[in-house]
C-alpha cells in the first residue's frame, strides 16, 4: 500500500509539472471527446438533431442528449447551452457558432446525470426562420423556441424544471444574462449560470442593442440571488468592477481560466479549473 501511496504521489506530481509547463490549453490532451449529433429519435447515451413541437415547419433545431442512465422514471438537472459566435478562429482556437459545436455541459458532467441541451439562436431569413450562427438574429423568437424547449424537454423527457443551469461560451456566455433575463418569462426558468468569456454589460462596445449598461442593469436585476459561475481568459478586472458598479449581491464565482485561449475547449480536460466548475455545478 505504501508503494502505491508514493506511486500515485509521483504521478500526481508529473501531472501537475506537465500543467504547469503548457503555454497553451492545447499542450494538455483531452480526456473527453464530445458525441456527434445523430439524425436519430431521442434516446439515452445519444446526442440527437430535434426540434421542439409546434417548429416543425422551419428550419430551426437544438441538439438533445439524454444520459445512459436515463429511465422513464428520471427527474434529471438540465443544461442549457448556447453557442459561441460563428465565423472565429484563432490559431487552434475556433468557434462556428453551431449547436453542434457545444461542448460545456457535456464536459461538466462528463455525459452522465443531467439532459444536455445545446439551443440556437433563431433568425428569420428569406421568410425562414433558421439557426443563427451570429449574434442574435431574432431575440423573440430565440427566446420563445428557448422556453418552449426547456418546457418540452422537461414534461417529455424528465427533465427537472426546479434545476435547469443556463450555460455558454462567448456569445453563449453573454446570452446568459442578454437572453436568458431578457424578460421575466424566460428568467424565471433558471437555477443558476454557467458563463465563460464574456459578460452582457462589461463592454458597450458590442453594439447590439441593448448592449448598453443601463438596460444590461435592468436585465441583471431579475438575478436575484441565483449563483453565477464565470471565468475568463486574461485580465478580469473590467468584469470585476462592472459586478461591483451594480451594487448587486448576487452569488458570483470568478475564475481566472489560466491559458490564453479563447475557447470551450478546456471543458474536456482534466484541469484543475474543471474540477472546480464541476464542484460548483454539484452545489
């Protein structure tokens, strides 16, 4: 047992070097690799193309995953996810603004206990409305094929609507607090926040409307007390003092993301700042 002891010391000790050494989030290798969306009916351990009841005729879908341990009889937390914007790279940094392209929720939970859903933004586009890869498209209809799909997804497929943690990257990240306070009808729907790169208020400089800090103060408002989980790459300090300028309480974890890179991609390593957010998440 001793030896063990000191082997497994050892190994914890390399690991930690190896972390310590990688200028990039890209020199530490992946542990999880996110499933492909299937054209295939819902079903447990798939991550499938739907769309939500009453959007049959139009182009717009999310994609569904439902755990392997699913029954009939589950009440599961939900995760809600909205992409990053499309049309980025960096080096190996790259967002293409799908749903597909997702990954967050399934790297806290590693595929196991929740519902995963990864929602679009919806635009209307030579009289059809479709997924959006850019910005918001249509905030409306976004935001009713969101609410109708977190309804649906916990009437039909067990989700449980009293632990439903809106999530996102980037552009996902901002349309936590853009999209999912807007109004009070879509704000009500959410136990908490998960927020990577970006918050809706920090910078005015976005130029979406509404991107400014007095309507972002109203949207911030309809929190309350509900906890927030946000890291970032580089300096943190504009999101800081923003928090703070608003006098609100609210429940916020702020994490340092210890690689330059602007990506989800993290989520799928074993890093120490996973393990954290997946601490959060259990609480």
């Amino acid at each position: 047992m001793k030896r063990i002891s000191i082997f497994l010391c050892l190994l914890f000790f390399f690991a930690m070097i190896l972390h310590a050494g990688a200028q990039s989030l890209y020199d530490i290798p992946a542990d999880l690799t996110v499933p492909a969306v299937v054209n295939e009916k819902p079903q447990a351990g798939k991550r499938v193309r739907f769309t939500t009841p009453g959007w049959e005729k139009t182009n717009v879908y999310h994609a569904l995953y439902l755990p392997p341990n699913r029954t009939e009889q589950s009440r599961l937390p939900v995760i809600v996810e909205f992409p990053g914007n499309g049309n980025y790279r960096n080096g190996r940094d790259v967002s293409d603004g799908t749903v597909d392209g997702c990954m967050l929720g399934y790297g806290l939970t590693a595929g196991e206990n929740a519902i995963w859903i990864c929602m679009p933004f919806v635009k209307e586009e030579q009289g059809e409305l479709q997924n959006c890869e850019t910005w918001w498209g249509s905030v409306e209809k976004t935001k009713q094929y969101c609410v109708e799909t977190v309804r649906d997804a916990c009437q039909r497929f067990g989700g449980d609507s009293q632990r439903v943690i809106l999530a996102g990257f980037s552009r996902g990240s901002i349309a936590c607090f853009y999209i999912g306070l807007h109004d009070d009808s879509i704000a009500r729907l959410w136990a908490g926040f998960f927020c990577h790169s970006h918050l809706d208020g920090v910078y005015e400089k976005w130029g979406y409307a509404g991107a400014d800090r007095v309507s972002a103060l109203t949207r911030l408002k309809r929190l309350g007390t509900r906890p927030v989980w946000f890291s970032q790459e580089g300096n943190l300090d504009a999101a800081k003092h923003y928090l703070e300028s608003t006098g609100l309480a609210g429940h916020f974890e702020i994490e340092p993301f210890p690689y330059p890179n602007h990506t989800a991609e993290w989520i799928l390593r074993d890093l120490p700042i996973r393990q954290r957010a997946r601490l959060w998440l259990k609480k």
